[in-house]
C-alpha cells in the first residue's frame, strides 16, 4: 500500500485528481466517515496512513485464514 500511495499521493495534489481516493473525500459511505474522522485532526497523510493500517490488517487477516484451511488440509490428508 506505501509503494503505491506516496507516489498517487503526490500525482493527485498534482494533477488535482482524486486517484485511489487519497486526495479527497469520497462518496463511499465507511471511507467518507473516516475521512471526516480524520482529516481535520491529521490532514490528508493522515487519512492515507489510516488506509493503508487498514489493508494491511485485511490482508493479513485473509493470509490468516489461508493458513488455517492449508493446515486443516494437511490434517485430513495426514490422517487419511
């Protein structure tokens, strides 16, 4: 998420654009909240932060669930 949202980061404060919706709020109900929690406290890097502690915590909740059903698999196939 870092490598990604610092360079899309700067290309929106650019071009004026709201790519990936870290530029600017969004009209998406659980990112316009966040945003409004967030920006006027902490700006704009702030609610990218907050983005990006977010992915990282879903991705690794799905990494988590990947490793539960391979092991499950290993332990049905072990006892078969």
């Amino acid at each position: 998420m870092i490598a990604f949202s610092v360079p899309i980061y700067h290309i929106n404060g650019a071009f004026d654009v709201n790519y990936m919706f870290t530029g600017t709020r969004s009209d998406v109900g659980i990112l316009a909240k966040l945003w409004d929690m967030l920006t006027p406290a902490y700006g704009r890097i702030g609610f990218t932060i907050a983005l990006g502690c977010i992915l990282f915590v879903v991705l690794h909740l799905f990494f988590l669930i990947y490793r539960l059903i391979g092991r499950l698999q290993d332990r049905v196939t072990s006892e078969s």
